[in-house]
C-alpha cells in the first residue's frame, strides 16, 4: 500500500492533492474534473519547481472554467455522431439524412489531412489546406461542407474539448468554387408557348403532359404535384391545397411525406402547406384529370399504373430533354425545376404581388430566394417597361 509521507499536502479547497510517490519516485497531484479522479503525474527529469507551477496552473485553470481535458476524439467521430443523432432525435428527415452522409462523404474526401486528427490538434492551417481541394465543386456543396464542418467545432467547444473554435479564426474563409455558378433560367414567353403548343398537339395523348402543364401554371415543386390526391382539390372552393411532397428514405426509395419540403420539425410548422384558388386553365386541366377512371392505392391524381408505383420525376425529365431535342423549344437543358422558375418569373412580370406569389409556389415570406432564385426578366418584358420611359 502507497504512503504518502510529510510532504504529501492539500491542494486548494478540496479539489486535488499534491504529494510525493515513493512508488513512481515522483510527485502526483490527484484532483477531479467531471466527478472523476485525474491524475498529473511528474515527467522524467522535470524540475520540482516546474512540475508545482503546472500544478499552480491546473488548479487555475480548473478555478476558472478554462481547463480542457486532452482528448482523443477525432473530428470525423465528432461529425459522424452529430450527423447520426439529428437523425434519431427526429430533426431531419430520411432524405436530408442522406443528403448529409453524401455532405460527410465529400468532407472525407476534401479534408482527408485532418478528418481523422484529434480535434484538439487540427489547425487552422490544416482546414486551410482542405479549401484547394473543396474548391473543385460547387458553391452550393461548397456551403454545404463549410456548415458541416463549422457545426462540429462548434460541437467541440460546447463540450470543452476546445478552448477556441479554429473556424473563428479572421484568416479563415469560406472558398469559393473554381465553377461558375449555374443559373436556373426561366423560359422565355415564346418558348413557353412553343412548350405549351407542342404539349397541346404533339403531345397531347402522352402520360405526362397534364402533369407537366400542371406545373407550369401552377408554379408547385415537381414532387408537390405528383404527391397531389383527389382530397387536395376543392372544385366547389376552386382550391388546390398542398400539404405534401414525395420524398426519398434512407435506402433511396421514393415515398410519399407527410409535409413539404419546408416543414421545420423543431417547431412542427409547416410553411409549405398552402391552399390557392385555380385559374380556369388550371381548373379545367384538374377536371379533366379527375375524370380518369384509373385508382391507386394513395388515390394520387398521377401515379405509374404499369409498374404500380409512383411517377418518378427523373422519368419526366428525361421526357422533357427528349422533346426539348425533337421540337427545339428551347436552347438550354429543360426540366421541371425549370418550369417553377418561369411560373414565377410570369408572375413578376405580370405585377403579382410577392407576397402571392410566395403562398402560391411555398416560400416563406419575406424569403429573397423568390426574387433573388427564381427570376429571369424576359428582354421582351424589359422592352416594355422601358417603354415607360417615352
């Protein structure tokens, strides 16, 4: 059994102790952090003198809140056990679950000379040095890596394992992307009427065509429309409510949601769940949907009847870049996504308010994607303004 002799004597109020081992031929200070008993132990050929002022210094640190444990907690392990925990916690959905693994698979790969450090030992240098590597994608995965990777130092130093967050550091941007950035640009006018035109007549008989004009008058996200049922139309109220999206689970199946895609789960609001009245043209082109004979089993107005399941969006852009290639409607790639843009960009030039446009499409107000996103003034409407000036 260990003796401490004459020398052995109390450290402060109660929080350690300081003595000498005739065991380890050195002086131990025993103190507690976290309800556990530590141990600071004499280095090999360390003065006395020193070994006290470390001591000195602990118990200050330990005083006055600054003391930071040395751990091994790597910040891939950090990052891994955030990303997991907003998923079981029920603060993300499946699809934004994986979206954030496919964000934590490309910090991997970016930041591959500090992902697997100790956190305690990563640099500002060593995040730096990740940035000429991240800069080779977009500034929207770019954004999406730079928050990540800002969460989890802010993880760190809620926990204590930092005593400064690096990311805070003034010489540590955000990089920017070697790519330019790509615009979603609205249809013109007369190349959505060569749109409408070839889907009137061209087209017409082809499965997705009402869900295609659908979109382009009603300005909904794509998976809004086809998570449509009969129970979101109300003829007698000339009403479309929206309420849900479909969405993708952890595997990468398509299903239908409960809400859109702006719901906050924290506060269990949902700022995407509208109800706007039809135009006639939208109301009749639901009428005439309502009129299939065909049922599914989410009495959804689109659904693929020959594979039983649902439509799936990347089917309908791939008609839409077919036909786009056969009838020259436009020069650009055409998608659905595409179609949203031009929906509000017609708005805009129409004098819609924003504040309608908004409920109509599910953004959140005063939100300056609306205009800041989804707007491309046609040359023929600036023409027209200009106009003003005669």
């Amino acid at each position: 059994m260990e003796r401490r002799n004459k020398k052995t004597k109390s450290v402060g109020n109660g929080e350690g102790s300081l003595y000498y081992s005739e065991a380890l031929g050195c002086y131990v200070y025993q103190y507690y952090y976290d309800g556990k008993r530590k141990t600071l132990k004499q280095k090999k050929g360390e003065q006395t003198k020193e070994f006290k002022n470390r001591v000195v210094d602990l118990k200050a640190k330990l005083g006055n809140g600054t003391y930071i444990e040395k751990r091994k907690d790597t910040f891939l392990f950090i990052c891994e056990k955030h990303v997991k925990q907003k998923h079981e916690d029920g603060l993300v959905s499946d699809r934004t679950y994986t979206r954030d693994l496919a964000t934590l698979e490309l910090i991997k790969k970016c930041c591959s000379n500090f992902v697997n450090k100790p956190i305690q030992r990563i640099t500002v240098e060593d995040v730096q040095e990740s940035k000429r590597e991240m800069r080779k994608y977009s500034n929207s995965t770019i954004d999406k890596m730079w928050i990540l990777i800002n969460k989890t130092f802010k993880i760190a130093f809620s926990r204590r394992l930092l005593s400064f967050n690096i990311m805070l550091d003034e010489s540590l941007a955000k990089p920017i992307s070697t790519k330019e950035d790509k615009k979603i640009e609205a249809l013109t006018v007369e190349e959505e009427k060569k749109l409408i035109d070839v889907l009137n007549n061209q087209e017409k008989n082809h499965k997705y065509r009402d869900i295609i004009l659908l979109q382009l008058y009603t300005g909904m996200r794509i998976g809004e429309v086809l998570a449509l049922s009969k129970d979101c139309i109300d003829l007698d109220n000339n009403t479309i409510t929206v309420y849900r999206t479909l969405t993708r689970d952890t595997k990468d199946n398509v299903v239908i949601g409960k809400h859109t895609k702006t719901f906050v789960r924290t506060t269990n609001v949902d700022k995407g769940k509208r109800t706007f009245p039809m135009t006639q043209e939208v109301r009749n082109l639901i009428i005439k949907i309502l009129n299939y004979k065909n049922k599914n089993i989410y009495n959804l107005l689109f659904w693929d009847y020959q594979n039983s399941t649902f439509i799936s969006y990347n089917e309908l852009n791939a008609w839409l870049r077919r036909i786009n290639e056969k009838y020259h409607i436009c020069s650009d790639n055409l998608h659905t996504h595409r179609l949203r843009h031009t929906f509000v960009t017609r708005c805009i030039e129409k004098g819609i308010s924003l504040s309608v446009i908004q409920e109509i499409v599910g953004h959140v107000q005063s939100s300056s994607i609306t205009l800041d996103t989804y707007t491309t003034i046609s040359n023929d409407f600036i023409e027209q303004e200009l106009k003003k000036l005669i």
